[in-house]
C-alpha cells in the first residue's frame, strides 16, 4: 500500500513532466482524459499544466466552461501533489473552491498548482488559471487533499 514518506516532501524528488502525463494517461476517468490536459512542467511543489481550447468545452456565449476549469485544477492538483511525494497514491479531494474573474475566450489555459502546505495526510494547493499570452488569470483556486493509504 502506498504511504507518503516522512520529511520525502522536504527533498528534492524527480518526477518529469513526462512521468506526470503516464499518470494522467493510467489512472484519470476518460471523461477528465477528454479535456487533452498535459504537463508542462512539474517541481517540488509544484506542477504547471496546459488546458487546450477547445469548442466542445465552451459554453453558451463561446467562454470555455467552469466545470472544465474546476476538473483542470483538480486533476492538476494531484500531479502537483505527486510530484512533491515523487509519486501517485490514493489520494481524495476534501475540499475546492474556485473564483471566476474573466472569461476565457479562444485561448489555452496555463493551469499553474503551488502546494502551500504538504502534511502525512493532508496537502493545501492554490492554483492560478491563467489564458496563454494574459497578465491576469481568468480564475483562482484552492484545494484540500485526502492523503489516503
């Protein structure tokens, strides 16, 4: 069963963009698959994911949908925390809260998670949603995890 390693959080861990997007592809529902999200980077505490435009994802009025930006920062939350940990366990969504500020228009989204906290059985995130070329970002996130095992 897999555990998160005491203090492993607290040294550096490699696990690529490469090795991030194996776990996208062999443990998300198809559904989340659909959205064509890949990794861009990943780091200590961190991951940086991309959220391609597409029109099956906007919504009346041609914005891209909230629904599919909440999934991009949930499942871009748990690449952050598995790259952190060095990589994916059992792990649940406790809480997310998101903020809308902009519509996202004809534009890829840059799904950006900084792990704010990392604990033996919880982790924090706050992620920035941002359209690729923008200065602000087009929504705020932040998210509870379930360290489970």
């Amino acid at each position: 069963m897999w555990r998160p390693v005491p203090g492993r959080h607290n040294r550096r861990v490699t696990l690529t963009p490469a090795d991030a997007d194996r776990i996208l592809k062999d443990n998300f529902a198809p559904w989340v698959l659909a959205l064509g999200l890949t990794v861009e980077e990943t780091g200590e505490r961190h991951a940086v994911l991309r959220l391609p435009w597409s029109d099956t994802l906007a919504r009346d009025g041609g914005g891209l949908s909230g629904q599919a930006l909440m999934a991009a920062a949930d499942t871009a939350t748990v690449i952050a925390i598995s790259a952190a940990l060095g990589a994916y366990g059992p792990m649940t969504t406790v809480q997310q809260s998101t903020s809308f500020q902009r519509p996202v228009t004809g534009a890829d989204v840059l799904i950006d998670v900084r792990l704010t906290k990392l604990g033996r059985r919880m982790a924090f995130a706050d992620i920035t949603m941002t359209p690729e070329g923008a200065a602000e970002p087009a929504a705020k996130a932040s998210t509870v995890y379930a360290l489970l095992g």
